[in-house]
C-alpha cells in the first residue's frame, strides 16, 4: 500500500513525535513544528501520538492514494480538497483507492498535519523516523518530498480499517467519507491571524534595559521570511543591554527567545541548536508551542509575561484535554 507524490508542496517533510535521548551528543530533537496537531491527527487514525505522518508548510503537495486509507489532517486551513471538494479538518477521513487530495491557498496558520492509519514505514534513525534536513537524516532520504516519491503507507490499523469501512459504508456517493464529529476546540488552538504568546522570564532577562523589557511585553513583533524549523527572526522593537558582556553557551530548546547583538529576537523551534550564546530574555511556555508553530512569515505576535505556576496549569490543562480525547476514541470508536 502507499501514496504517491505528484507534487511536493513548498515544504512537505516526514516528522514523528522526535528523535530525543541524543541532544548531549549535539542532536537535535528535531520533530513536528506543531507537536499538538501531529498528536491529535495520530489519535484520530488510531496511531500512537507520536506516530510519523507528513508536516505540510503553507503550499501543500499533492497526493494520489495507491490503496484505500484511512487520514486525518489538522494543523493550518490550508484549502485541502480530495477529489475535488472541500475537506474537512480534524477529523478521521476513509478514502478509496484513485483519490487526489490537493490543497490550495493558506486560508489560517502556517503548518498542516497529515496522518495515515498505521503510520509510514519508513527507516528509523537514531530512534526517529524525523526529518532533519540540514543533516539528511530520517523521513525520506533525509529531505523534502519530491515529486514522483512514492509514500510506504502499510495500511490502516485493524481498529482503523473497521472504521473505514464503516465511514464508507454508511455514506454513498464520494470517493470519501467523514464523521460528523470534531476535536475539543481546545486541541485545534493556534490560527489566530495575531497571536499571544504567553512567555516566562529568561536567565538573562535581567540584562536587558527597562525600556527593552517593556517593549518585549507591550510592542508587537513580526515573524520575517529569513525564518526557517530552527527558529523565527523576529522583527519590531529593538531589545538593547544594560552593558556588552559576553555570557557563557547555555542550553537551549523549543520556544527558547534569545536576542542577538542586533536586539532582532529569534525564537528557537523544533531544528533548534542544543546550546547559544545569546542572552534568553524570555521562553515560551508549552502550551503554547501550537499558536507559536502556526504563525506564518509575515505574521505578527506578541508575548504576555505568565508565572511558572500559570505555564505548568495550562501544561497540564492541554494533556488532560488529550487524554480524555484518547479515551473518549477508544470507547466510542476504535475498541
């Protein structure tokens, strides 16, 4: 069973849950932009929540399904259409054998997640099947799809076949079919055309000046298109020291805000280095990393300050939300 690749997209790549234990030798934990979007679109297909699936950016490719499947695609609106009619998100999609899904303009956010019943079989490295692409490792090849790549999808769970044809059996007409349920709005945040990132205070906050720590909080920031996996350059106000000093490399990780000596913020993400030299002026919390993902180059944020003990509330808000989604599929639909 597999999938063909008809057209790549801009930036279509393989990302799985990622490739942790490693970062002490200098590799990146690397993995889906959108950790919450990939998660949910796996527990929709029946797939373990870090499964492997497909990180589509902004011009989604076009694919050609070689064998019937069971999808699901969440993430960013980017006008996905299977044979022609609109797609729904967020929800599990059977399709058969012959049938096209396109996509069209970004419509809200940035990234959009495909998942496939039974994952992709494709090799594991370093105990991920990620794509780093800076690298060449893991997903196909180490790289971007391109066209005329063929997908090895081995095919629905057993669990996500008996919902398959139940979808299918239960619609006539379309080549596919759909539930008419969706997600808790809370596991499909992140598409707002500005953003409030909340951040906590950084080991260095205090280097900077007053003016610049309040220009963080209150001033608005745009994502530029020198962007990239490893991190947004920000642009906006200029974030300036109290004195030039030089700092010791320190670590580092997803939703890290470092400001270089040009005061332009960068906000590391998931192809992010182990370690900087940059003084941290504020990091992103957890919960938030999904409304982080999705702003597209050109969008604008900003950031609200919060306290660890708000950052650790709406953690655990946001998995508690998950696994009660987890439970409620195993019950209703894929026991």
């Amino acid at each position: 069973m597999s999938c063909s690749v008809l057209r790549p997209g801009l930036l279509t790549t393989i990302q799985d849950g990622g490739r942790r234990g490693y970062r002490q030798a200098g590799v990146i934990v690397s993995g889906p932009m959108d950790s919450l979007a990939l998660r949910v679109a796996n527990l929709l297909v029946n797939n373990p929540p870090g499964a492997a699936g497909l990180e589509i950016t902004l011009l989604g490719p076009t694919l050609r399904f070689e064998a019937d499947h069971l999808l699901a695609l969440t993430g960013a609106d980017l006008s996905a259409t299977l044979d022609g009619e609109l797609l729904p998100l967020h929800r599990p999609i059977a399709v058969r054998r012959g049938s096209e899904l396109a996509f069209g303009p970004a419509r809200a956010g940035c990234r959009a997640y495909l998942a496939f019943s039974g994952g992709l079989a494709v090799p594991t490295v370093l105990g991920s099947q990620s794509t780093y692409l800076r690298a060449g490792l893991g997903g196909l090849e180490g790289r971007a799809l391109r066209a005329g790549d063929v997908l090895p999808a081995p095919g629905p769970t057993p669990a996500g076949q008996r919902l398959h044809q139940q979808l299918l059996s239960s619609q006539s007409g379309p080549r596919w079919a759909t539930t008419a349920w969706f997600p808790d709005p809370a596991l499909t945040p992140g598409l707002e055309a500005a953003p409030v990132i909340r951040v906590l205070r950084g080991p260095e906050y205090d280097l900077f000046t007053p003016a610049s720590q309040r220009a963080f909080w209150e001033e608005e920031f745009t994502v530029t298109p020198q962007s990239d996996r490893m991190g947004y350059r920000l642009a906006g106000p200029e974030l300036q020291r109290r004195a030039e000093q030089e700092i010791l490399s320190s670590a580092v990780t997803f939703g890290t805000v470092q400001v270089p000596a040009s005061g332009a913020p960068i906000v590391l993400l998931a192809d992010h280095q182990t370690t900087g030299g940059y003084p941290r002026i504020g990091q992103v919390i957890t919960a938030d990393f999904s409304h982080l993902a999705q702003v597209p180059p050109g969008g604008r944020l900003r950031f609200q300050e919060v306290s660890l003990t708000e950052a650790h509330y709406w953690y655990l808000h946001q998995e508690k939300t998950l696994q009660q989604f987890q439970r409620g599929l195993a019950l209703f639909h894929y026991q």
